[in-house]
C-alpha cells in the first residue's frame, strides 16, 4: 500500500541569519544563504550558527570554524600559574594555564606538554615557562613569559662578628648583623625579626648574652648558624706613663712627677711594695731614696 499526500509545497519567502563571531552589527552577510566573512583572521574563529524561517517555522543548525594563523596573523596566548614558588624540597609542583588561542588549536607548552592547562614535574631549579597557539597554519607568537621559582631548605646564615665578644660595662649599645639568607627572613635567637638587631647599652659588669640566627623561608627554617657570645667584661690594657719630671737627686726629697692614662677605668698609683698612694692621671711624688711607682687600672660597673 502507498499513502496517498495531499497538499502544496509552499512558495513563501525563506529568511536566513548568520550569527558568530565573525559578523559585525546589523552586518548584509548575516542575511544571506551563503555569506562572504572578508579579512578572516583567527580573531574569527568560533561557533557559527543558521537559523532558516519560513512561513513562521524556523530551523537552526551549527558549525565551529577554525580559522588558522601563522606566526605573524595569530595572537599569543596569554598564560598564568598557580603557586610560582615551589619547594624543592618538599616535592611540590605548579600549575599553568594558556588563554587566548583560536578555537580547535592547541597550546604548546616550551617544556614539550600540550594542552591549556599543565602541571609542573617536581623541579629542582628554576623554570622559564611560555606557550604557543598551534594551528593549521603555524604556531603562533610566544606569549608572556612565567618563572616557577624553586628554593629548598636555605643553608645557615652567620652572624658578622667573632665568636667571642666582650664589650666594658656601661658601653653604648650597639648592632648585630646577619648575612647570608637568600629568598627568606632572619629570625634571631631571642626571637626579633630582620638582618640586623641593636643590643641596648648600660650593660652590667657578668651579664652574658649568646645569639644564633636561622632563614626563614615559604618552605622551612634553615639550621641555626653558630653561636655568637656577647659577655660584659674587662679587656684592660696596660696603662701609658710619661715621666714629666724626675729629680737630678733621687734622695734629696725632690718630687718626681708621673703621668699616666689608661682607655678605660680609673689609674691608681703603689709604690715598689704594692701599697696604695693616690688615683688619678697625676702622681707627684718627693723621692728620698731609689724607688719604683706602679700604675694600676681599676675599672668599676657604672652606678
């Protein structure tokens, strides 16, 4: 059995329109059965999409477009990381993602991966990374360039300054400084913060301080670097005495005159025997027989 159809084919006006990336506004090609997109560029690229009218009913039916560049027509992506520090020392990686290239390219990665988004191998130095559109046509130009940046656990910083330290009581304060924390903080033993501190002055004579510092760093604190000790204490130097004047005839009761000075403390002057005359820069003394003065330094703690 065959039906039987009944009825006309309609001779109603059918309207087409083009919508896609490639047309502008109010653009003559979007009406036409078969439209001409001048200047293609990959800027273009996109869905494309028709939609057929007549007498009221409509149709619609779409189709991506790819349109290839080279290196000098196709713009460069534009790429971004997740975490462009790494440590080294705890495996981690980073992740990179490409915007930008036409549709139906890929991106190539100047590490040799493909794909829009890519994740880092556990690096152990760090990375210049880029990528490029690949199309039909070419690869294009390189886009903007990102640095993985890898540190590990930093090595000790030192403390610039002997081991040993004594410095006089009363003394002014003074600095310590630190050297040799890269890409981190300095953090001291007594707690503060940054390459250098400064150590209050009016120290008491037996007081005893004993620093160290460590690099602070987004992965680990390093070892502690060696000790530097500060003790309050007495470097005396022997005095400097000047014979100002001294007798033709040591027994004839003539004084003799002695200056001294010494860099820290108070001079005190005995005689051959050890027995206390005076304090201060002057000794004036009369001589009736031959005799021997000592100068001795005391130094006391500040009141």
């Amino acid at each position: 059995m065959k039906p039987a159809v009944q009825g006309t084919v309609s001779n109603a006006a059918i309207t087409y329109l083009w919508t896609g990336p490639g047309f502008g506004v109010n653009d003559p090609e979007q009406f036409k059965a078969n439209p001409v997109i001048a200047n293609s560029d990959a800027s273009k690229s996109g869905r494309y999409l028709l939609t057929v009218t007549q007498n009221g009913c409509s149709s619609s039916e779409g189709v991506d477009v790819s349109i290839g560049c080279t290196y000098l027509t196709c713009p460069a992506p534009t790429i971004t990381a997740i975490g462009n520090v790494v440590c080294a020392n705890l495996g981690q990686t980073a992740t990179l993602t490409a915007a930008g290239c036409p549709v139906g390219s890929t991106v190539k990665w100047s590490d040799g991966q493909s794909g829009v988004t890519i994740t880092t191998p556990k690096l152990v130095n760090s990375t210049v990374y880029s990528a490029k559109c690949l199309t039909a046509c070419g690869l294009s130009i390189k886009s903007n360039e990102i640095t993985i940046h890898v540190i590990g656990k930093s090595s000790p910083p030192r403390i610039l300054s002997d081991p040993s330290v004594c410095v006089y009581p009363g003394t002014d304060g003074f600095t310590l400084k630190s050297t040799g924390c890269v890409n981190g903080t300095v953090r001291w033993s007594d707690g503060q913060m940054g390459t250098e501190i400064w150590i209050p002055g009016g120290l008491t004579m037996g007081t005893t301080f004993t620093y160290s510092v460590k690099c602070i760093t987004e992965c680990s604190e390093s070892d502690s670097s060696p000790e530097v000790r500060i003790m309050v204490c007495c470097d005396i130097e022997n005095p400097v005495v000047n014979v100002v004047q001294s007798p033709a005839c040591s027994i004839d009761g003539s004084n003799v005159i002695l200056e001294g000075s010494c860099r820290f403390g108070r001079l005190e002057w005995y005689d051959k025997n050890k027995v206390y005359l005076s304090q201060g820069a002057r000794l004036e003394k009369p001589v009736y027989d031959p005799t021997t003065f000592m100068p001795d330094v005391l130094i006391q703690e500040p009141v």
